[in-house]
C-alpha cells in the first residue's frame, strides 16, 4: 500500500487512540467507590460499566465500513466531537439514569472514531513502516487502558464525576482539533460491492481470525491484570498506593515494548506469527506466576510479563491483519478487529470473576493463563503457512 503521508500525520490518531481508551476505563474507577452516593444497586452499577462496551461492541464493525465510504477524517473528527458533546453534557449528570445515557452516547461517539482511526493509522504506514505506527499507536492505546482508572480515581477524588468529565471533554475536544488540522484527507477508495458469503469467507479467514483472537486475549489479560492485580495487593495487606504501583509497571512495560516491536517487525527480525505467540505465552507466564505464588515480587513480576506480553502482541497482531487487508476495506476489518478486542476486554475478566467467586481468585487467572496458551498454540498452527509480512487478501 503506498504511502501517504509523513510520520508526523499519525500523531494525532495516537491522541484519538488515547482518548478512547481513556474514555472507557477512567470512568469505571469512581462508579464502584460512589455506588452509595448515587443510589444503584449491584445490578444497575453493572449496566452503568456495560453501556460504553455495548454500544461499541455493536456500532465498531458499523462505523468501520462507513470509514471505507466516506473516508477516514470525517468520521474520526464526527466521533471525537460527538464524545466531546457527550463528556460536556455529563458534567451535568446528577442521576444514575442520565450518566448511563451519557456513557451509552460516549461508547456510540468511541465506536466512529477508534475502528477509523486504526484504518487510518494502516493506511498511513504504508506497508514498509505498519509495525512502527502500530507500536506507537497500541503504546497511546494501552496507556489510556491502565491510566484511566488512575487519573479517574483522583480526578473523581478531587471533584466529582463533573471534573471527569470536563477533563474528558477538553482531552476529545483537543483531539478533534488536532486532527483536523494536521490529518491529511485519505481518498476514498473504488466501492466493491460484498455478498453476505463474501464477508463470512472474509470473517473467517486465518489471516483475520487468528490475530484478532490474539488480539482479544491479550485485551483480556489487560483488563484482568488492572482490576485482578490490585485486588490480589489489598488481600496482601498492600496500600492503595503500592497497588497503583503495580498497575503503572503494567503500563509502562507495554508502552515501551510496543514500539520496540514495531520496528523490529519492519525490519523483519520478528515474525508476526512467532511474536503473537511470544507475547500470548509471557502474558501467560505472568499470569501463571501471580496465580501460583502470589506477593508483593510476583505482582511487580507479573505486571511487567503481562504489560510486556500485550506490548509484543498488540502491534504484531494489528500490523498483521493490516498487511493481510486490501486498502478499501480496511475500516470494516478493523472495525471487526476492534470488536474482538472488546469481546475480549469483557470477557476476560467476567470469566476469572465467574470462577474466582467458585474457587478463588488464583484459580480464575490460572485458568485465564491457560486460555492464552492455547491461543498461543492456535497462532502456531494456523499461522504457520502465512507469510510473515503478510500477502494482500482477494478483493
């Protein structure tokens, strides 16, 4: 795919990525520690997480082939602004009701502007440099993932649900801004038109299916380490403080490998298929290792082998099914791509909390650990055959 564009174009889908992730955990910081300020039951608190997820779930493949249509920009700069309206709104929020319709209208803005903005960002790459801007954007991503339930907490700490959202609200109002200015117009691609047969054989196909899988299960483990570490720490008897800790090594440990292998990706001293597999099994390990012999040390260890595990995934996994995509349809594949990561966002932690609360939480991330493995061995497999930087699917 030719390139278009300097590196300096993608910056502001980094942004775009950021605020999406942020969007989507930071709020899930504060909803459980005010449940009794707001007056929800269990089972309204859980709709109030769910809203953002369920919408995206369902909107991401939508929006992703509208990309395809009318191109990339708009869509991304409609989204963030549509976020941005929403975020303003619920600084005003004062009932459960009216901050599950604000969430539900923010999760519907994030599923325009996150399948368009990966879209983008592959088209931006070329196939030379997918690696590279894929490290970098997954980096942005990831950091928004695990630092927004940190700065949402404090946020909410220092003044309400109001002051979150407010920082919401500049953080998409500034992303917006930034590109439209500096994100040049992708042309809108010659339209093919797809039976219902033609998008099952697609949906299918190994190139798509297995990276997104390792996509999702890297995702899992993601959003099992944020809320399972820190639980693990308070049954340690460790500070709010030491827990934070560990969740930022997390972070830090993914956002710096993923550029790292981007770029060892593009200079083909990794394989897309052996760094998926590498990456699913040292998640794993830091899984297994939290689960077995749980302290303080084996937190800190497993943090860093879960962070480092997504960081070695998530761009290999997106470069791959990049690479593997014609340039007109892009949008649909990552909009379906990001659909599997949010199935794997939810899922992760819904199945280690359904077994945690029937034998314990170190059962529930062994178990989880066990599912990457297998997920590791699916890479292997199916992959095998598959060129490492990938050949363009059948129009």
């Amino acid at each position: 795919m030719a390139r278009t564009s300097t590196a300096n174009s993608a910056v502001p889908l980094y942004a775009a990525g950021f605020t999406t992730a942020f969007g989507a955990h930071s709020i899930a910081a504060g909803l459980g520690a005010e449940q009794s300020t707001l007056g929800t039951s269990l089972l309204a608190l859980g709709v109030l997480l769910a809203v953002y997820d369920v919408a995206e779930v369902i909107l991401k493949p939508v929006f992703g082939s509208l990309s395809d249509r009318v191109g990339a920009k708009p869509v991304i700069v409609g989204g963030l602004l549509f976020f941005c309206v929403f975020s303003a709104l619920g600084i005003f929020a004062a009932t459960p009701l009216a901050l599950g319709l604000i969430r539900l209208g923010q999760g519907a803005a994030a599923s325009a502007f996150s399948p368009a903005s990966s879209a983008a960002v592959a088209r931006l790459a070329g196939s030379k440099n997918t690696g590279k801007y894929f490290g970098r954007y997954g980096s942005w991503k990831t950091l928004g993932y695990v630092l927004g339930p940190l700065l949402g907490a404090v946020l909410i700490w220092a003044g309400g649900f109001s002051a979150l959202f407010a920082t919401m609200t500049v953080i998409s109002a500034a992303a917006a801004l930034w590109v439209a200015r500096c994100m040049p117009n992708l042309p809108v691609l010659p339209k093919q038109r797809y039976t219902l047969k033609d998008l099952a054989v697609q949906c299918l196909e190994p190139s798509f299916i297995v990276p997104t899988v390792a996509l999702a299960c890297a995702t899992g483990a993601l959003g099992t380490a944020i809320g399972f570490l820190p639980l693990l720490g308070t049954e340690l008897q460790l500070g709010s403080g030491q827990s934070m800790v560990i969740v930022s090594v997390l972070a830090l440990a993914s956002a710096l490998v993923q550029p790292w292998v981007g770029r060892l990706r593009d200079q083909a001293k990794i394989s897309a298929r052996r760094g998926m597999v590498l990456g699913l099994l040292v998640s794993a390990a830091g899984l297994g290792i939290v689960a077995l012999v749980p302290s303080l040390a084996t937190l800190l260890l497993g943090a860093v082998l879960i962070g480092a595990g997504i960081g070695i995934t998530t761009p290999l996994g997106f470069a791959h099914l990049a690479s593997n995509t014609p340039e007109h349809r892009m949008g649909r594949t990552m909009g379906s791509a990001e659909l599997g990561r949010e199935l794997g966002d939810a899922g992760g932690p819904l199945l280690v909390g359904a077994i945690a609360t029937a034998f314990g939480v170190s059962i529930g991330l062994g178990t989880l650990a066990v599912i990457l493995v297998f997920a590791a061995l699916l890479c292997t497999l199916a992959l095998r055959r598959l060129s490492d930087r990938g050949t363009q699917s059948p129009a």
